[in-house]
C-alpha cells in the first residue's frame, strides 16, 4: 500500500542519515575521557565561549535588565484584565473597591502621558545597553583567564620535560661525586650539594605536576569538557594582530574598552531619569475603560437603582493628573541630578584609568620584551657553552660532571626562558583586554 511504501522510505532515510547525524554531533561534542582532545589556542578559546558558566550567568544578568525594562515600559502599552467573584453583602452592594459587584468585568489600562514613568523606562533601557558591555567585558575576561592557562599550560609541560632531563642529569652527577668521593678526590660536602640539587629538582617537578592539574581541571570546567579529560595543546604563540596593535591601543581603548563603553551608558541612563522626574511638574494622562456585568438581585432592595439597573454597564475615558504642590517630585529631581553628576565623575575617571592603565601595560609588554631578549641570549650563551664542552669531553678534556652541570644550566635557562616568553604573552593578553581589543585577537 501507499502508506506502507512511504513509511519504508521514511526508515530508509533516516537510516541512512543517522550515520551522518551522528558524524556530526561527535565532532561538535569532546572525546571520552580516555581520548586525548587536541586543541588549538582559538579552539581553547570557542569552547570556553560556547560553556563558560561565567559567560551564561552574564547573558542571564542581561536578560532580566531587559525584562525589567520591558515591564516597565508595558505600562504605556494596552493592559486588558478580565475578573469575576463571589461574595455576601449587607447593606449597599460595594466591591472593597467601592465598585458594584460584577458577575463579570473587564478592565483596561494604558499609560498616555507620565515623564517619572516614562523616565524610568527609559533608564532601565539604558541600563540594559550597559548589562551588554558588562557581558562583552566579561567574555574578555575568559577570553584572557582561558588563554593564560592555556599558555601556562603549554609551558608547564615543556618545564616538566626540561626538569625530568634535569633529574636524569641530577641522578648522574650524584653518581659520579659518590664515586670520586669514594676514590679520595671529593669531600662529602660536594656529594651533599649534588643529593641537594637533585632533590631541588624533584621538589620542582612535583609543584609543576600540582599546577599542571589545577589549569587542566580549570580549562575543562571553561570548555565543557568531562572531568579527567586527556588534552593535547599546540604550541603556539599569541596572533601577529597582538603585537601591530601596540602602538593603537592608547586611541582605540576610548572607543572599545567595555568599562568605558559601561559608564557612558550609566550616564545616559541617569539622564533618561532626570529628564522624566522634571516631567513630573506635567499633568499625567492615563487611558480607563470598565465594562461590567451586574447581577440584579444585589440591588433589588434599592428602588431608584432598579428602576435604571442595566446588566451591561460601560465606563471609558481619561484620567487626569495635574500636579499643584508636590514634595516628592523636588525630592525625586534632586536624587536623580546627584546620581547623575556621580555617574559624569565616574565616567571621566574611568576613561582616565583606562588610558593609565593601557599606558602602563604598554610599558610593561616593552619590558617583558626585553627580559624575553635576555632570557633568549642567556639560553644561546648556555648552549654554546654545552657545545663547547661536548668537544672538550671528546677531547678528553672535560669530565662527565662538566657536562651534566652544563645541561642542568642549560636546561635552567630554557625554563627563565619559557618563563620570560610567558610573562610576555600574559603582559599582551592583559593590555588587549584592557583596550578592548582581545576579541580581534583571539575570538
């Protein structure tokens, strides 16, 4: 039959296409725990943008400033309530209200004229523009955490192999002093100060290890990942786009910083509020409209009622407001001018701090350059010198101790250097967030 063909080709498909689907959806979600994942800088970095809880709980901040905004501002828009009830009355038939009681009603409200109201709509507006900049700034700020430990990352583990080499190096100078100490050439202060070198180095390791596991636990919790997930990182520097954009930073900060961008729309905000308490001088103007259903026998004791009862009773029109003396209104101006002239200072400060502070890592990343170059020729020094007593050793003119003293040195200045090239990396990271530039960088 027909349907029976159609609901064949319907299994076909989908068989066919599960395989697919499920292609898909295993290269969008991470691997089992015993599979290592291997990410890349900018992949570290999407993860932690698509699951970061911090991320999540910001977007949920933004969305509760604009339902705020939204129900404030409903009261300008058409409000329709439909009531009924039950009750015994004694006496002239009155709701709590002062209303006669309905069997039926419907009610509708409207905002026309109101500045106080309207004022506060608007700040609320304004500040749910300032809940996004807190938003972006806040992705910057795990734009840069996930980054930095995904580069401390990356360098702990190059420090781990560089000291086990060390270990290695340690054990061997170790065994060498023992046994010239044992044939009369060493004191035994000098097998004391190899056995303390080595356990320097063992001491080192396992605080690597301990910190090798915190950035791990961290960087999953970011991405998403399960815990004990494997993952395999690249090493890889930051962008070329982090170092051209140095010398712009200063101008493009007042234009991008996220604080900046924050505080401008706190002003604007305070603004809105000003301008709608000054309004509360003016009339307010709200639109009313009552439709009732009366029931007959509550009024059945009352003759001059009866005689004009109506089952359906309409009542629409405006209500009017015009404020002569008011208290509250100068109070209300008053509150919202100083909020205002609070949020102007805050905002000149903070585009002084911004631009301090952008100079100040600007400086810093210069400075973290240059212990970068040091760190990189000290290393050169400490390999030309391993290759100059490999050939003496050849020579038969230097010992094994030399040598394995030589590759502890060198060694010790990989590990400056790796430190000096992450500090440098951190120094940018932070002088882009603080600019607002980290996500043409690295998102």
């Amino acid at each position: 039959m027909p349907w029976k063909r159609c609901a064949m080709a319907g299994i076909l498909w989908i068989a066919a296409g599960a395989p697919a689907l499920e292609a898909q959806e295993a290269a969008q979600l991470p691997a089992a725990a015993g599979v290592p994942v291997s990410l890349t800088l900018k992949r570290a970095v999407e993860l932690a943008l698509q699951n970061s809880k911090d991320i999540q709980l910001a977007r949920l901040r933004v969305q509760v400033a604009e339902q705020g905004a939204n129900l404030t501002h409903s009261e300008f828009l058409p409000n329709l309530y439909a009531g009924s009830g039950a009750g015994y009355t004694y006496g002239l038939p009155e709701t709590p209200g002062g209303r006669p009681p309905a069997v039926f009603s419907l009610t509708y409200t409207q905002q026309v004229l109101n500045g106080p109201l309207k004022g506060l709509a608007k700040e609320q507006q304004e500040e749910a523009r300032a809940q996004r900049a807190t938003l972006e700034e806040t992705r910057n700020a795990v734009v840069v955490q996930v980054a930095t430990s995904y580069l401390e990352l990356v360098k702990v583990r190059h420090s781990l192999e560089l000291l086990r080499k060390e270990k290695d190096s340690a054990e061997k100078i170790v065994q060498v002093t023992r046994q010239r100490q044992g044939e009369g050439y060493e004191l035994p202060v000098e097998v004391t100060k190899a056995q303390l070198t080595r356990a320097q180095v063992v001491e080192r390791i396992l605080q690597l290890e301990g910190r090798q596991d915190e950035l791990e636990v961290y960087l999953r919790n970011q991405m998403g990942m399960v815990p004990d997930q494997k993952i395999d990182l690249a090493a890889e520097d930051l962008p070329g786009a982090a170092e051209q954009e140095g010398a712009n930073l200063v101008a493009m900060a007042a234009e991008s910083s996220p604080s900046i961008a924050f505080a401008v729309s706190d002003v604007k905000a305070k603004e809105f509020r000003l301008q709608g308490e000054k309004r509360g001088y003016w009339p307010t103007l709200e639109l009313v409209s009552i439709y009732s259903v009366l029931a007959k026998y509550n009024f059945n004791n009352y003759t001059n009622i009866i005689q004009n009862f109506r089952y359906n009773n309409l009542n629409a029109g405006i209500n009017v407001n015009v404020p002569i003396f008011s208290s509250k209104t100068r109070a209300s101006i008053a509150l919202a001018q100083a909020n205002l002239d609070a949020s102007k200072i805050n905002l000149s400060n903070t585009r002084t701090q911004v631009s301090a502070e952008v100079r100040q890592r600007s400086r810093k990343v210069q400075q973290t350059e240059a212990a970068k170059e040091v760190a990189r020729l000290e290393l050169q020094l400490a390999q030309q010198n391993v290759a100059l007593l490999q050939s003496q050793f050849g020579e038969g003119k230097a010992n094994l101790r030399d040598m394995e003293r030589a590759r502890l040195d060198e060694n010790e200045k990989w590990m400056a250097y790796l430190d000096a090239n992450f500090r440098r990396q951190q120094a940018q990271l932070e002088l882009l967030k603080t600019a607002g530039q980290v996500d043409k960088v690295l998102q």
